[in-house]
C-alpha cells in the first residue's frame, strides 16, 4: 500500500501489483482506513483510484483506492463539492465548521493549496463547484447568518463574491451548474416560501425566478437540488417534496423533476412517491442525448436505491441501484454508465456504480456524512 501511494505520488503504477494477495490488499487497506478514522485528525479526506496493473482496464477491472488529507484544521470538510479540471486535478469547495466559513482547496504537481474563500459570518454550507472551460471555479452556497443565497467566482483577478438572493430564508440546498459560455446557473430552496428557485447570470445580470412553488397543497421542499444543463444550455433540476395532511399516517415524500422550455415556462413532474418513509434524496444527470438519469435514495429502505432514466422523452424507466444514503451527485461516464458516491447508513462511505446491467457497491469508510463524485475519464475520486 505505501509503496503504491510513493509510485502514485511520482505518477508510476506498481511494478508488479500480481505479488500482492488479495488478502494483504485488503490487510493493508483496512489499516489504511483504521488510521484515519482513529486518529481522527484527517477530518477531510480526498480519494482516487490506483490502477494494479500494467494496463489500465474498465471499471470492472480491479481497483485500489488511495486516501489523501486535503485539510485537518478544525472541524472541515462538510458539504463538500468536487470537480476535475482539464488535466485531472481536483477543486473542492467545503464547510469550515469550526469557523463557519467557505474553504475552496485545489490540487496541482507542487501538492494542495487552501484558500479561505468567504468568512464574513457563518457561511459555506450547502456548498455546490464546478468549474468553466478555463478551469476558473464557481461556487454557490448558503449564508447562515442571513439566510441568503451566495455565489464565489474566481479569475484572472482574485475572487469576486456576490450576495445573489436575499427575499427571505433562501439558498440552501443549492446545486451549481456551468454552462457552455462560462455562464453558472443555480437551484436552490426558498424555506420561506415552500418553493424552488432558479438563478442564472446573463449578459445583462442575475436572472433570478420561481421553477417550482410547492406552497399548496401541504407540500414544501425540504431537500437537496439537483442542476444539470441540457445540450441547448437549458436547466433540468431533480428536488424532493415533503407531503403532509392533518391525518394519521397522512405524510411522505415526493420526488420531481422539473426542465425550463426554449420559452420561460418550467414544467414539473412527479417521478415517485414514498409514503410514510423518508427523508428523500435525489441527484440528476443528463446523458449526451440531454436525457435525465435520476438516482433517488429513501431513508429507511436499507437494501437500496432506485435508478430511473427516461430514453428518447418516453417512459420512465427504474431498477434497483446501488445502496441508499446521502447522495450530492450522479456522474455518467463516457459510456453513460452511472456512478455515485454516498453517505450511507451508518456513515458508512459507499460507492456505487453500473457496469453494463449490473450494479457494484464498495465501501470504503466509515463516520462519512456526505460525499460529491467527479470521474477523471474512468477513475472516481470523492469528497
């Protein structure tokens, strides 16, 4: 194990990776996990995968993971959000909770680099990254302290803040996403109002509007946001409803999922509900034929989640997919296979991916409370 992280680390695969048994990996490895969870100093941690043999293979192919600490000063790594820039280093914005403020952390060949991006009250929770073609970052979250949606951009110039939306208790939840002119568009809740929102920054300014108003009904939205963008730049957002009526046994949790046309009209629909069970948690991804693949985990069903894709805007397809737990994001790879890292009961750090017809679940740690994905061609790494 340490001889594979010294050759990772000067970008060299294991000479002859056959001489480990499958038993000593796993020795190795365990202790590798037992480490960081006893000392409990690496509160952050950021993983990859190495490959074992001389010829990188798919996804099948035997894998093993490398476990980094990206920052271990107080209480950190909270809502944490990852993505892989053009020549496969990491970003990753996340929560400083001992602080209460944003932390953006970046890696390139001279090692990590941190940087305490927002720290004017208690902020950074709900943290959501991506990166636009020049690889500068854009990072939307949410303002504790004043109950606010923010949003952090980084370029040539430094860092630029912005408080987007402050009409009422908004932001949280929030789920980030670059278009395809470096554009960042937003969602996120509005506790306030039992609604989801949209916000997007045009040539002309922040555009800022109601995608979904749950209000009636005994609806309101309590849950994380899902934001891709279609081929045409448009958004898709996936979000989870929390149903209740004055009645016994009157309550569940609904999952939506809701596109903007070419005009400015949103459309919703329901994918599922589940009565008296939850709470619900739901991520989006589109595929290159900008058709939704949704993954949606519920509390309480132990055995797994349900996977939905809808092929050619026709009916909405589901199986059984991989462990439920708190998931921030489902990745397609080049195949338009799914993969998804989450945070699974007990805190267990799960992986879960589709190899063909066939769902594959590794777990990797434990005392994990959330997890974001991003693939460097086949390769996860996780936050």
């Amino acid at each position: 194990y340490t001889a594979a992280r010294e050759r990772a680390a000067a970008g060299t695969r294991p000479l002859d990776a056959r001489r480990w048994s499958m038993q000593s990996r796993f020795s190795m490895r365990l202790k590798a996990l037992c480490d960081v969870t006893l000392k409990r100093a690496p509160v952050m941690v950021f993983l990859s995968l190495l490959c074992l043999g001389a010829v990188c293979g798919p996804v099948s192919a035997q894998w093993d993971w490398r476990f980094e600490t990206v920052d271990s000063e107080g209480d950190v790594g909270k809502h944490s959000s990852i993505a892989l820039d053009m020549h496969g280093y990491p970003h990753i914005s996340y929560y400083d909770g001992t602080n209460g403020d944003l932390k953006y952390a970046r890696r390139d060949a001279d090692g990590w680099h941190l940087v305490t991006v927002d720290s004017q009250g208690d902020v950074g929770r709900y943290t959501s990254l991506a990166l636009d073609a020049d690889g500068h970052p854009h990072i939307s979250y949410y303002d504790v302290t004043n109950a606010d949606l923010k949003y952090a951009s980084l370029d040539a110039t430094g860092w630029h803040i912005e408080g987007l939306d402050a009409d009422g208790d908004v932001g949280s939840f929030s789920s980030l996403a670059v278009d395809s002119q470096g554009q960042p568009h937003i969602s996120y809740v509005d506790v306030t109002n039992l609604a989801l929102k949209y916000a997007h920054l045009t040539d002309t300014g922040w555009l800022i509007e109601v995608a979904d108003s749950l209000g009636d009904g005994g609806n309101d939205i309590r849950f994380p946001t899902s934001i891709a963008l279609d081929a045409d730049d448009l958004p898709h957002v996936t979000y989870a409803g929390y149903y209740w009526k004055p009645c016994q046994y009157c309550y569940g949790y609904i999952v939506y999922y809701a596109r903007k046309q070419r005009s400015t009209n949103w459309t919703s629909e329901r994918i599922v509900t589940a009565w008296r069970r939850g709470p619900v948690l739901s991520a989006l991804a589109l595929d290159r034929s900008s058709d939704p693949h949704i993954v949606v985990s519920i509390s309480g069903i132990r055995s797994g989640s349900t996977y939905f894709y809808r092929p050619d805007d026709g009916d909405w397809q589901s199986e059984r997919a991989g462990r439920s737990g708190y998931i921030s994001n489902l990745v397609l790879d080049g195949e338009g296979q799914p993969h998804y890292a989450s945070a699974g009961y007990p805190g267990v750090l799960l992986y879960s991916s589709r190899v063909d017809s066939e769902w594959r679940v590794e777990n990797l740690a434990e005392h994990a409370s959330y997890a974001s994905l991003s693939l460097g061609g086949i390769e996860p790494h996780i936050s």
